[in-house]
C-alpha cells in the first residue's frame, strides 16, 4: 500500500478541550481494536483538523478518522470493526476515510 503525506491538518489547541469526549471515544475504540499510541495519536490529529460543530458528524469523522489512522500507521482494521468500536454503520467509515485520508495530503490506496 502506498500513503505519502503531504502537510499535516492543523488546528486550534482548545479543540481538544471542545472535543475531549471524542478524544476519549477514540481513545476507548484503539483500545478495543488493540491499536497503539501513534494510531491514536494519528486518528486524533486527522479527527481535530477536520472535526464538524454537530455531534452526529462528530461521530462519523472521529471514526473516518480512526480507520485512515489505522491504515497509514500500518494496523489495518476492517471498517465493520472500526464502526463497531466507533457506534457507526460501516457505510459512515466507507464514505469518510478516503476524503480524511486525501484531505490530510495523503493518496488513498486504490484498492
């Protein structure tokens, strides 16, 4: 699989304060899918640069962002298992990662 960066999100450092919840969420989900610090360091940075006012696309971009973190840090999980851990449909996974993969200045796999 090829996954070049390009320039990092960025985003404000009370963001992480406005979205602890969601930081402990994904944090939560890592542990279940036995995913380490980087994944959840990566999936945290993907969710904060591009994370949405309302809670429904808070939940969907947080777990876009955990499968797209997972993938570029080599811990591939399948997106039925990330919307698991994540309380989404595993069609909310399919329709974000790739936009939070390509958004954060990586290229998607083509598979």
């Amino acid at each position: 699989m090829y996954l070049s960066p390009r320039t990092p999100g960025m985003y404000r450092a009370s963001e992480r304060v406005d979205n602890a919840v969601w930081i402990d969420r994904l944090d939560e989900a890592c542990a279940s899918l036995d995913l380490d610090e980087e994944a959840l360091s990566t999936a945290t940075d993907l969710f904060l640069s591009r994370a949405p006012d309302d809670d429904r696309g808070k939940r969907v971009t947080a777990a876009g962002s955990l499968y797209a973190a997972a993938l570029i840090r080599g811990q591939e999980r399948s997106q039925s298992a990330v919307a698991d851990a994540m309380d989404v449909s595993r069609l909310s996974v399919q329709k974000r990662w790739k936009p939070i993969l390509e958004d954060a200045g990586f290229t998607p796999p083509t598979w």
